[in-house]
C-alpha cells in the first residue's frame, strides 16, 4: 500500500470541507476521485500533498506518517501534484519552470542534466508548443500541460491531477489518457480529479465519490456506475444505462 488516509476531516470556519474520509491506495493503482463542486476533492489533494493540515486523522505514505511534513519535503518523497488553477512562474519560460521542478525534485540522483530532463518531461505530455514561450503567455489548456509536465519532471511516485482534462477536444483528451496510462506504466500511482466520467471510467482502477465532505461510495468502475446514492448525488440515470 502506498496510501493510507485514515479518518481525515477538515473544517473552514463552519463548513465541513471533509468528514472523516479513510482510504487505501495500492501502489500502481489509478484511483478516480469524483463528487459535484464544492464535495471537497481538492481540499483532499491539498491535505495528501501538505499544503493544508487536516483537523484530525493521519496519512502514512509509504508505510511512514507523513501528516507533519511540509509540501515542499512531500514533494522531495515523490508526492508530486498538478493544480486546478495552475500557479506557474511566469516570467519564465516552458522550459525554464519544467527546470525548476526537474532541479528542485528529483531524487534519482541520475546524472542526466536538469534540462534534458525537463525536455523530456515535455516531451512526454506532448508538449505542442515552442518551449522558450514565456509561461504568461499560454493559454488554460496549455497551463496544464505544463503543470503536469512540472508534476513528472519531479519524478513522482504519487501523482495527483486535479481537473487537468478540462477544456480538451476530443482528440485531446484521448492523447492525455494516453500520457496518464503511460506514467502508471512506468510505476506512478494517481488520483485522477475529474469531471468527465468518460476518461474516468476508462481510466481508473478504483472510483472514490466525495459529496458534501463525506465519503458515499468506493468501488470498481462497474460498482460505482450501479451505485444509487451516487447516481442520486452526482452521475444521473444516465449513467446506470
Ligand atoms: N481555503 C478555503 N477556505 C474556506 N473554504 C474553503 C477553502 N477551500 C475550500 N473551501 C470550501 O470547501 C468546500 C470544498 O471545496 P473543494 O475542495 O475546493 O471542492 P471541489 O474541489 O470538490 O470542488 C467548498 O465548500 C469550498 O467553498
Ligand atoms: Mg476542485
């Protein structure tokens, strides 16, 4: 087991953003994580990455409780992520923040230079444009790629992608679920924050579905696409066809 959240809750003032949410993740696995807005799946991610303290519960990653460690030295253990709304440096170039990611990241302790290891993190994610481009001057979709070229430059080995797919074409979206299945390839373990349940279905071994900070269901794909709470909660009719 690579993950294990135990009893994790968290509070802003009076709202209840996650209610003693426990769950296991085995190492190479793709765990989906899906709910409507507001059912606290990026407050999940901050607490797993460090940039926000849960209340109560523990984390242990890697058989160690990680739940005192800053992002910055989670980050350094192989917890990478990617960020709804990306923060990139940007007066920077492409190039230059894969770099900083690549530099500041890696473990492997390779001999490989930082920026041939940046090169080909975007490579990786099919990087389409110019990488010398200032980092302002992307557009959303862009920014994601490059945020999740940042995440993989650090040479994770947990990953979490939190609403990278948006704004996609079809097209698009079939190559990133190229890339994702290509990274747990070479040994990543994901959680997958997303909306489009298409890439969801077809990409994870395991869903988990937040509403209102709790959660109301974990299973297989199949399971959860049964599931009548979740299709009460979030998916629909449609979805039990
Ligand atoms: N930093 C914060 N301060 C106050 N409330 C927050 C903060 N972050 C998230 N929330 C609230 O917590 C709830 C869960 O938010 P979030 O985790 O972003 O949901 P999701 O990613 O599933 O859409 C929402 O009601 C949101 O408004
Ligand atoms: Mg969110």
């Amino acid at each position: 087991m690579i993950l294990e959240l135990q009893g994790i809750s968290k509070r802003f003032g009076g709202l209840v953003a996650l209610k003693d949410i426990s769950l296991n993740l085995d190492e190479g696995q793709i765990l989906g994580l899906i709910g409507p807005n507001g059912a606290g799946k990026t407050t999940l991610l901050n607490v797993i990455s460090g940039s926000l303290r849960p209340d109560n519960g523990y984390i242990r990653y890697q058989g160690k409780e990680i739940s005192k460690l800053s992002s910055d030295r989670r980050c350094q253990k192989g917890i990478s992520r990617t960020f709804q709304i990306s923060r990139p440096f940007s007066k920077m170039t492409v190039l230059e923040n894969v770099m900083v990611a690549a530099i500041f990241g890696d473990r492997s302790q390779k001999q490989e230079p930082p920026r041939d290891r940046a090169l080909s993190a975007l490579r990786f994610v099919q990087f389409s444009i110019d990488e010398n481009t200032l980092a302002e001057n992307l557009n959303t979709v862009q920014l994601k790629r490059l945020d999740l070229a940042r995440a993989l430059a650090s040479n994770p080995s947990l990953l979490l992608l939190d609403e990278i797919a948006a704004g996609l074409t079809p097209l698009e979206l079939a190559d990133l679920v190229g890339v994702i299945r290509h990274t747990r390839e070479r040994g990543v373990t994901i959680i997958v924050v997303e909306h489009l349940m298409r890439m969801i279905l077809r990409l994870c071994d395991k869903i988990v579905v937040l509403h209102y900070g709790e959660k109301i269901a974990e299973g297989t794909p199949e399971e959860i696409c049964q599931d009548k709470r979740v299709a009460d909660a979030y998916l629909g009719e449609n979805y039990l066809l």
